[in-house]
C-alpha cells in the first residue's frame, strides 16, 4: 500500500529535520516497497544535491526539502534517462 510503489509517477517532498538522516527519510517513505534502498538512496541524492554537503548521503542539510523521486524517475536514472524506443535492437 505504499504510494511511491503503487504509482509508478507519483512523488513526494519532505522536509528535513534537525539530526534527521536520510536513512531515517528513506525508512518513511519506502519501507516494504520491495525497491532497492541503496538505489533510493542514489536517486534522492542526485535529484536533491543541494541538500546534502558535497553530494555525500551521510550529511544532509537541516531545513532543506527534499523532493523523494517517483519509480519512474529512479527507473530514469538507473537506465540513463527516458528511452521512448524500448524495442530491443535487430541484428
């Protein structure tokens, strides 16, 4: 019954806490999804880089918010963008 799972397009913005981790932020909102975590994580941190100091996961800006990508958008960025071609390649 998670949202971010149910609908592939669907999206989210949080706001950080003080001493809020985004491990703390992925458990919210992802839990029992069946993604990936770490691939979660990858695609808040890219979509969001001004939030955390130098692009690192493990130091996030208190008061900043976060906009948590939908399916598609981490499907997006672990295929390198949309491809409107899915047919496989002939030859």
């Amino acid at each position: 019954a998670n949202p971010l799972v149910g609908d592939p397009n669907h999206t989210v913005t949080h706001r950080v806490q003080p001493d809020e981790t985004l491990s703390h932020i992925i458990t919210e909102y992802y839990a029992g999804s069946g993604l990936d975590l770490s691939v979660v994580q990858m695609a808040i941190v890219k979509k969001n880089r001004t939030a955390f100091v130098r692009g690192n996961p493990n130091f996030l800006y208190a008061d900043k918010v976060l906009r948590l990508p939908s399916l598609n958008e981490m499907k997006d960025l672990v295929l390198g963008g949309k491809n409107k071609n899915d047919a496989p390649a002939s030859g």
